[in-house]
C-alpha cells in the first residue's frame, strides 16, 4: 500500500538535513494533495540548523508545486527573521509567477517586517514579474513610495540597512522615475556601497533593466544535482586522515592569537611564514554567486570584505 501524502511529507521532518530525493519526488507525485501537510510543517516555528532543515526542503517542494493556495503561508516566512535560511529564497518565491506579487509588495511596504525579509520580497517580486510591464511598474512605485521615507525622516525609527534595497530594486527595474531619490540617497549616506555604489546603479540603468525571469529548471532538480555531487565528494573523502603536522597546529595557534590580539588591542607579533591570500580569479558580479563556493549572492557575502 502507497504511503499518504502526509506520511511522506512527516517522514521528510524527520529525515535530517539531506532526505534522499526519491523521497522529495514521491511527495511532488502527490500534486495538490501534499500542499497541506506542507504548509502545515512550514508553519512551525523552527530555529537552529539542523532543526531548520525540514523548511528548506518544504519551501523547494511547495515552490515546484506552484499550488497558489500556498502563497500566503510562504510568503508568511519572510516575517518571520529567518535571515540565513532565506538565502535564494527569491527563486523558488519567483516560481510562482505574477500571482505571488501582491503578497511580496504587502511585505516590503510593513515596517515590522526585517529588513532582510523585505529585500527578499523585493527580489522575489521582480523575479515573479518578469517582463510583466504591469507588474513591474507597480514594484517600481511601491519602492518609489518607502525611499523617501528614509531619506525624509533621516532614517530615524526605521532600520538603517533597508535604504539599500529600494536603491537596488529600483536601479535593477531601471525606473527612470527613480534617478533624483536614488542620487539623493547616496548624497546622504544611506546606501551601503559594498553592496550597490554609484558605478552599479549607472551600469544597471545602461542595461535597460532586463527582467529577472526565473530558469524553466525545478527546484527538485538542482537539490537532486547538489545531493549527488555532495554525495560523490562524501565518497571521496580517505577514511583515516592524517593528524596535523606541527607547522599546521603552530601556525594555528599563531593564527588564533592574531584574532584574539585584533580583538583586544594587545600587540601580537606579526605571523611568521604566511603569505596574504590573493584571489586571482575574476571578480563575479554583484548578483553572482559568490565565489567562495557558499551559493550566496556575491553582494551578500564576500563583496564587502573584497572592497577592503
């Protein structure tokens, strides 16, 4: 006998941080049936990883599902300070197409929500629109409407990071209503240059805003891509390594000390035997991944410790 939806679907909360993808298919096999038992794991307040695993996979599911019964509690995660566990989230929020915009622009208009949830929402309703020109006037004038509340009240009771957004939102749509604000914006010190500067927003508009249209790829795909690869390094991997040499743990202990003495502002003896890391390789752009390998746009990883 064939297991339920709901089964399924509890069998993948328990399953840990990598459920096997046989399993993942056989809830999508489901169809709309699968779409309760997922939301009602979505709905759970949980924090820490690995215990956060069980939303990652629920958020991929429900996003190939593209069931719009399920946009209100999807959406509903973005309030929900998550921040980490959000990363790439525009993605799967862009799979659902025009339908899930509205519910993104009532997130980027709420003050309670964080920051962070509200770029996202602002990322994932461009990647919702694509070349809708509809809806990408109403992202435009949404933002239109939060920028100057920031450059007005000199930011005073709002969260300092979110002026960078807007910015980013608006300069990524090429609104040509949008150059005075966003121009003001920088006068003012309200953007974060690691993550958007002038030379990024000049380049933008020179692109004419190309919309952000999400691949025709499912999510269940690339997490079957990435179980593989991890699985086929976890095979590589010698069975006894080898204990450190003491080179290594000297230079370990060195290491720590340079931290410990940053931290404190005791003098240190410079690290003897080590040669700066220089990264070579071509610089990715801003909405890249990252090159360190985290999945990670470069903006939200490492572009600010490389401008240093």
């Amino acid at each position: 006998m064939s297991e339920t939806a709901r089964e399924l679907v509890d069998r993948m909360a328990e399953a840990g941080e990598r459920p096997d993808p046989a399993l993942l298919e056989a809830i999508l096999a489901h169809g709309e049936a699968a779409v309760e038992p997922l939301l009602e794991v979505l709905r759970r307040d949980l924090r820490g990883w690995p215990a956060e695993a069980p939303l990652v996979y629920t958020m991929g599911l429900l996003s190939d599902l593209r069931s719009p019964a399920a946009i209100p509690d999807f959406v509903n995660v973005l309030r929900r300070n998550y921040n980490e566990l959000l990363e790439g989230m525009e993605r799967e929020l862009g799979r659902f197409g025009p339908a899930v915009v509205p519910a993104l622009l009532e997130v980027v208009r709420e003050r309670s929500a964080d920051w962070y949830g509200r770029s996202l929402a602002i990322d994932g309703a461009r990647h919702a629109a694509g070349d809708d020109v509809v809806l990408r006037s109403q992202i435009a004038d949404t933002l239109r409407e939060e920028l100057p509340l920031y450059i007005d009240q000199g930011v005073v009771d709002l969260d300092d990071d979110m002026p960078i957004w807007p910015v980013d939102g608006l300069a990524s749509l090429a609104d040509p209503l949008s150059r005075d604000l966003i121009a003001r914006t920088f006068a003012l010190g309200l953007s974060d240059h690691w993550v958007i500067n002038e030379e990024d927003v000049e380049r933008l508009y020179a692109q004419g805003g190309a919309p952000d249209i999400v691949e025709a790829s499912c999510w269940i795909d690339e997490y079957k891509e990435s179980y593989n690869r991890r699985s086929d390094v976890s095979d590589e991997q010698p069975d006894d390594e080898p204990p450190p040499s003491e080179e290594f743990r000297r230079l370990w202990e060195e290491s720590k000390r340079a931290v410990v003495a940053e931290m404190t502002g005791e003098d240190v003896e410079p690290l003897s035997h080590i040669e700066p890391i220089r990264k070579a390789a071509h610089r990715p752009g801003r909405n890249d991944p990252c090159w360190c390998g985290s999945d990670k746009k470069y903006k939200k990883c490492h572009l600010g410790s490389d401008e240093t």
